[in-house]
C-alpha cells in the first residue's frame, strides 16, 4: 500500500537535523514552493550524500546519485512525462524487460503498479533525494517531449496557424500550435541558459540554433512550411511591421516566466530565403553585479574597485562583442549607486533597466548621438556617466572634458588588448597628454567556457602544449589540470557557464609618461607587466592552472604574450 513518509521528521528522529532547521526549511516551502529536503540540503542542515544514505535505510532500497548518471533521454519516452511528475519517478536504465527506476518515495506501490502497467516493463526501484529528482524530470521531459509534442501539433495542424498579415494578432491565435511553439521555444532557451537564439530559413529547411557559453548549438528543424507564421508571430509580439519583409527591423519582447519577468531583443535580417530572427535573452536574474564574483584575481580587482570609485577620471573596458563588457560596467555603477550620487548612462541599447540609475537610449536617426547625449548629461549635474562606446572623436573629446572636469566616466572601446586602448584613442586624434592625464585604468577581457565541475577529467599537458601557452615547467608544479569530458548535466559538451579573464592596466606615473612620449603600445605593455599588470593570457592560465577552464579554451580566447620578443625590440 501506498505510505505517506514525512522524510523530515523522520530526519529530526534521528538526530539528522534539528527541529529549527526543518521549520526553516518548512517556512521556505510555503513560501517558494521548494522541497523541504532540497532546502534542508541548501541550508547546510545536511548533506546530499548524507541524505541518500539515511533513505536507502529508512526505505531498505538501494540508493542512486542521479548527478553521477548519465541518463538515456530515449528512456523518458517510457514514462509520460505527467506520469513521472506526479509519482516523482524517474527511469534510469534499462536490460531486458526490467526497467529501473529511482523515486523519492519507493514506498509508493500504486505508482509501481500504474508504471508497470503504462510500460508493460517489471520495474526495480532505487531511491534518490526530492530535489534530484525534480531536477532531473526538469532537464529530461523538457527536452525530449515538450519540444518535440510542440512540433508534431505544428505538423498536424499546421494550415489552422497562419497568421494573417491583414489581420495581425487575432483573439483565437493563442491556442494556435504556433504560439505554443513560440512561447515554448523561449522558455527551453531561458531554461537551458541560452543567450540567443537564432532562427534561420534556408532552401530547405528552417534551422534554430541557441546559443549556450558563448557557442551555437543547433535545437531543432521546425517544418520549413511554419516559417512565415513563426516570423509573423515574433514580429507581432515585438510590434514589428510584418508587412516589411525587405529591411532590417529592431524591437523588443517582455514576457513573464516561472514568476520572473524576461527580455528578449529582437532583430529581423531579410535572407535571400526569408527572414533571419535573432532574440537576445535579457534575464536580470542571472545579472551578477557582484564585482567579487566575476572571476577576478585579488590584485586586478582591488586596482579596478580603486579606479571606479575615484571621483574623476575615465576608466575604459575594451573586448569584443559579446566579452561581457556590459556586466563589467553595470557591476561597477551597481556598487558606485548611491542615493546621493546622480548617475546617467547612455546606451545603445539600454539591456538592462538598474533602479537608481538615469539611462537613455540612444537614436541616432532623430540626432540622439553618444556625443548629444554625453553634452545634455553635462548640463544634468552628474558625478558619474557612463557611455556605451566611444566610437569617434567627438564622443572621445567630450568624454575626457568630462573626465577632466571632476566627474567619473565609464565607457567602452574595440580593441585586442589594455594597452592598444591607449594609441587608439589618440588615433582618434584626441591629443596624448589629454588621453594621460584624463584616464585612470583600462580593463581588457573575454569570456572562456567554465569546465563542468560533475564531469571534467584530469589531464597533463605534453612539452609542445606548455611551450605554445608560454608556461615553463616549473610553474606547473602545484597544479591539477582538467580537461572536458561530457555528461548529461552540461548536455555533452564538457563545459557549463564561463567565466571572465581580466587584463586590469592602471595608468600609473610610468605608463602616464610613455604616453605622454607617444611610445608605441609594445612598450606600454611591457611597462605595465613590470607594474604587475597581469595581461589576458596570464589570468587565463591562472584560471588553467585552477582547473577552471581547459587549454583550448585558453588558446581560443587569449594571444601569446611574447614579452621577451617586445623588450628586445
């Protein structure tokens, strides 16, 4: 028969965990709805290992850590993924006509009857924790039902989804497959931690790709035939001109998902095979404005916090799209912005709305230039302002009067390294001796891909290896290296989330009078080395040598420094 366990109290019986520490954990799930053990686990109260352990005696089952499998996605298709929900099983194996199963509460006969009968499989049960289970039936009924029973209704139906483009955006369009699939579609994205995604019409097919850490990985091919609804339907939500199919569009879409709010920048290409979408996913929940946790060495960190809370000055963040420069920048304001400190920033596009903080968009079609903007803001009585990028001289000119004239600039730049900055902006034709007098640090950096901490695998670095990173063997004494391997948890690719490295050069009297010398920027970079800046490839393999990325990712993102070739030259 079907027993109703209350794990937790078991748990305080036993001396596992205290009684305060189950009514906190108690008081959580009435509030968010989370597991009492998972939020036992996340308190601290007891651990994940701990836990197993206790179920597989209190249950007499054998226990599994489903963080440790590699799940077959082609078993989900075993289970109904409102079966699995509401017994809380998961299938984890197969051999013969025995199918294995792990559930939180394998006291539960009912639900082994209804499995064996659903499945027509004898079922052996094991027993894993609450939240791993949940997580679990997350990551597999999410990616290999919903998207998949989304496209075959797509398929099925697909003359009853056509959007009008006389009509637009009629009452009986939301239960047409095709805003199911629109709306699934982003929330897979949001799900698996896309950034982007991209939806791209060929001859043949109609592709959509997501990118995920900074690659793209190819998701699905809806039937070509849905192509025009599937543009319709994104334009009508980011209130786009459907009509116009033979320009370049821009627009936005706000949507709220699992109790938080999500913005998508839209942005239409016309193709030789239609329209090309791309949505950026704009989640201020995973906006880290947290400068300590970014990813930066104590040294760089405590000489970038220096600059941006300096009253004046410019401090500048170079990379290239995509490099993280707006978390860098919006994390400086975050702990800058303050109720008695007036901060503006203009913005093309403004990404992010932070509370506290005047922004503008700029649009440059009515004359709202950075250069306009930057001109008004001085006219607003600002301690700080932040421009987007300087891309001219202009821009440029105004940014360091600003910056000379008691009031902290933040801005942004193209270029490969911290010290190119400096000769760029006087080829900007901006005088030298303004540029050393007016900046007070600039930041270079990229992203490289974070190891998967469930499934990297330790490596050693052959001799070839260590001589094209520039290391010497030495160096490497101390050191555990890691190389990807693939599990389920980061979907076989080796790698979940990046991380950033940082070339901080603060322009200190040395560099201040190269500068002024108009010395070239070989002799800036050596400079600031012997300062104790650490250059791009030096704070990735530092992140290498702590088994935080891997060799290709540090090779992919960083140059080779050569700074014996630049001091003989």
């Amino acid at each position: 028969m079907h027993q109703k366990v209350d794990v937790g109290l078991m748990l305080v019986q036993k001396g596992l965990v205290s009684e305060d520490d189950l009514r906190r954990a108690r008081e959580i799930e009435k509030e968010d709805g989370s597991l009492v053990t998972a939020s036992l686990v996340k308190l601290g109260s007891i651990s994940e290992s701990q836990l197993l352990t206790f179920l597989a005696e209190a249950y007499e089952t054998a226990a599994v850590n489903l963080d440790d499998l590699d799940l077959d996605p082609g078993l989900a298709r075993l289970i109904p993924a409102e079966v699995a929900s509401k017994f809380q099983v998961v299938p984890i194996g197969r051999a013969g006509r025995v199918l294995e199963v792990a559930m939180a509460n394998p006291a539960n006969f009912f639900a082994i009857d209804d499995i064996k009968f659903i499945t027509g499989y004898e079922v052996r049960v094991r027993v894993a924790t609450e939240g791993q289970i949940k997580a679990t039936l997350d990551q597999l009924y999410d990616s290999t039902e919903t998207m998949q029973d989304v496209l075959d209704s797509i398929e099925e139906d697909v003359e009853v989804v056509e959007v009008s483009e006389e009509d637009g955006d009629d009452g009986d369009t939301e239960e047409a497959p095709v805003v199911k699939f629109v709306n699934t579609l982003i929330a897979e994205a949001v799900r698996r931690g896309a950034s982007d995604i991209h939806i791209e019409p060929f001859e043949r097919k109609l592709r959509v790709r997501f990118r995920i850490d900074g690659s793209l990985y190819e998701m699905m091919s809806p039937p070509l035939k849905m192509k025009q609804a599937i543009t319709s339907r994104l334009k009508i939500m980011a209130e786009l001109d459907i009509a116009e199919r033979r320009v370049p569009q821009d627009g936005r879409i706000k949507i709220r998902l699992s109790k938080k709010t999500i913005d998508l920048r839209v942005s239409t290409l016309p193709t030789i095979f239609g329209e090309k979408i791309v949505m950026r996913i704009l989640d201020k929940s995973n906006l880290a404005l947290d400068l300590t946790k970014l990813g930066f060495e104590q040294g760089a960190l405590d000489n970038f916090i220096r600059a941006v809370e300096s009253p004046y000055g410019m401090v500048l963040v170079t990379g290239p799209t995509g490099s993280g420069k707006t978390t860098t920048l919006y994390s400086a304001m975050s702990r800058i912005n303050t109720v008695d400190t007036n901060i503006m920033t203009a913005e093309d596009p403004v990404e992010y709305n932070i509370d506290g903080i005047n922004q503008v968009n700029v649009h440059n079609q009515v004359g709202l230039t950075f250069a306009a903007s930057l001109k008004a803001f001085l006219r607003q009585d600002p301690n700080i302002v932040m421009v987007g990028e300087i891309r001219d001289k202009e821009t440029g000119a105004i940014a360091i009067k600003a910056a000379l004239t008691g009031h902290l600039v933040l801005s942004t730049l193209h270029t490969n390294d911290a010290p190119s900055t400096i000769n760029r902006i006087v080829d900007m034709g901006i005088e030298n001796f303004l540029v050393a007098t007016s900046t007070n640090l600039v930041l270079a950096q990229r992203l490289v891909r974070r190891l998967c901490e469930k499934c990297k695998e330790p490596t050693t670095l052959s001799a070839e290896t260590l001589k094209e990173l520039e290391m010497r063997s030495e160096s490497t004494k101390d050191a555990t290296f890691f190389a990807p391997k693939g599990c389920y948890d980061c979907n076989n690719t080796g790698y979940r989330g990046r991380q950033g490295i940082y070339e901080v050069m603060p322009i200190s009297p040395s560099i201040r009078d190269l500068i002024l010398e108009h010395r070239p920027t070989s002799e800036i970079k050596v400079q600031a080395v012997k300062d104790g800046m650490l250059t791009l490839r030096m704070d990735a393999l530092e992140k290498l040598k702590r088994g935080v990325t891997s060799v290709a990712e540090v090779l992919k993102e960083s140059a080779a420094d050569k700074l014996e070739e630049l001091e003989s030259a």
